[in-house]
C-alpha cells in the first residue's frame, strides 16, 4: 500500500479529533493502537473515504480521497468495529452477493466470487446461515468475507478481534495474516499488534510514536500508566 496524510487534520464542530498528521505509509501490514478516544477510527475512516480531512489531504495508492470518495472506498475495504451494523441481509450469501451486485456484477459472477470469498475464510459452511444467528467470531468472518470479495487492494479492520474468545480471535487472526491484500489493523488487542511490522500509536488525536512493535507498546504503556 501507498497512503500519504499531508496535513491532514479532522473537526467535528469545536473538537479536534485528530490534529495535523503527515505520514506515510508503505508495506503489507500497519498496526494502529491507542487509548479510547485517541483518533484511531478518525484515523482508519480517512483511508477509505468514509471520513474526510477538515484540512489536508489523503491519498491511497494515488488516490485523493476527497476528490474521488467512491474510488478510495474501492481500492480500500473497511470492515467496521460491530459488524452486525454492516452485514445487512439476512443469509451470509446474499450479504456478500449484495455488494458484489451492487457493483455490477452478474448473478453467476457474484456466486462465484461469494464462493471464493467464504472459502478464504473458512466459513463455506456459514453461507446459507442467517446472520443474526451468528456468533460474534463467525459475524466477524462473514464481514471480513463480504468486503474481501469487493476485491480492495487494502482492507482496514476496526478491532476485529474485538469480543471473540480465544478461538475465533485465533481464526481471525489466521484470516488476517493469511490475506494477500494489504491491511491496516485497529486494535486494543496488543499481542496481535505485536505482530505487526509497524505500529503507530494515538493519544489526543495526535500521533504519539510510530515504529516497531516493542517500542510504541512500551510508550502504550507509559502514557496509560500501567
Ligand atoms: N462524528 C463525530 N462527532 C463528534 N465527535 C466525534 C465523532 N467521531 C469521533 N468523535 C470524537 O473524536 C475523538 C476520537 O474518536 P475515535 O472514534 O477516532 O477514537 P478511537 O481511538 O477509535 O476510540 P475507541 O478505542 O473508543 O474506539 C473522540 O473524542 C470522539 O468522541
């Protein structure tokens, strides 16, 4: 991946969710972590078009995300924090056949790609499941499949391992690493963010360090106090 935050700052009225950032990111993999509240959604939601900078811009992959919105959220997936908020039909399938249609493509082209998409995931068995049935590691899988199968060149997943027991955070952190495709990676869970080459970490909306693993996991610690 290719992303560029010139000057790029976020507003909301008076509050400053995050202050002006310049950074670049290159590689596979980038971690983000941070206190609650910090501006590591702001921060995730600007890759993709979802949120756009008060000043400043962003591009991906030569992409500037203000200018082309619905380009940026092609070439960059987002898989959000709750996914039972962006699974939105009731069977597996059609969730992951929805965006595909949506994107124009044919009845048997979608089922073919759903296919595809549910067996990256190990969750071939979940496709005719009704999704509120689901539990929260299989909502999690089923949402990483339903965007991995728009094809995104990066996908940026807003805690994924949030609330899954050992196994399904297991499963989808396999998921994860598996993935061909870049990924920016939300998360408190700090053992998984260990893994990531590089990690960056917010407080008060500003980029507090960015670097290897160890060393932003340590700062972590210092700034929480514990
Ligand atoms: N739409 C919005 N309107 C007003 N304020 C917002 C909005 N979205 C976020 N904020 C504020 O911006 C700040 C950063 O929020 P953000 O969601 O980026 O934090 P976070 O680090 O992802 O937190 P968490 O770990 O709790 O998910 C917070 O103070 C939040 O209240």
């Amino acid at each position: 991946m290719d992303i560029i935050f010139s000057d790029c700052s976020v507003r909301y009225g008076e509050r400053t969710a995050l202050e002006p950032l310049s950074l670049r990111i290159e590689g596979a993999r980038l971690g983000v972590i941070g206190l609650n509240g910090s501006g590591k959604t702001t921060f995730a939601r600007l890759i993709n078009g979802l949120s756009l900078p008060s000043t400043g811009r962003v591009t991906v992959n030569g992409i500037e995300t203000s200018a082309e919105p619905e380009r940026a959220r092609t070439e960059a997936g987002f898989v959000f924090q709750n996914p039972q908020n962006q699974l939105i039909m009731p069977v597996v399938e059609e969730d992951i056949m929805f965006g595909l249609r949506a994107r124009g493509l044919k009845a048997c082209a979608a089922e073919e790609r759903a296919a595809e998409a549910l067996a990256r995931f190990g969750i071939e068995a979940l496709a005719r499941r009704r999704v509120h049935e689901l539990s929260g590691g299989e909502l999690q899988l089923a949402a990483m499949a339903s965007v991995w199968a728009l094809r995104p060149r990066i996908l940026v997943l807003d805690e994924p391992t949030n609330q899954l027991d050992l196994r399904n955070r297991r499963r989808v952190i396999d998921a994860i690493d598996a993935m061909p495709e870049d990924a920016v990676v939300v998360t408190h869970d700090l053992s998984f963010a260990a893994h990531m080459p590089r990690l960056l970490l917010f407080h008060g909306g500003r980029l507090l360090a960015d670097g290897a693993p160890d060393e932003t996991i340590a700062r972590y610690h210092e700034i929480a106090g514990c």
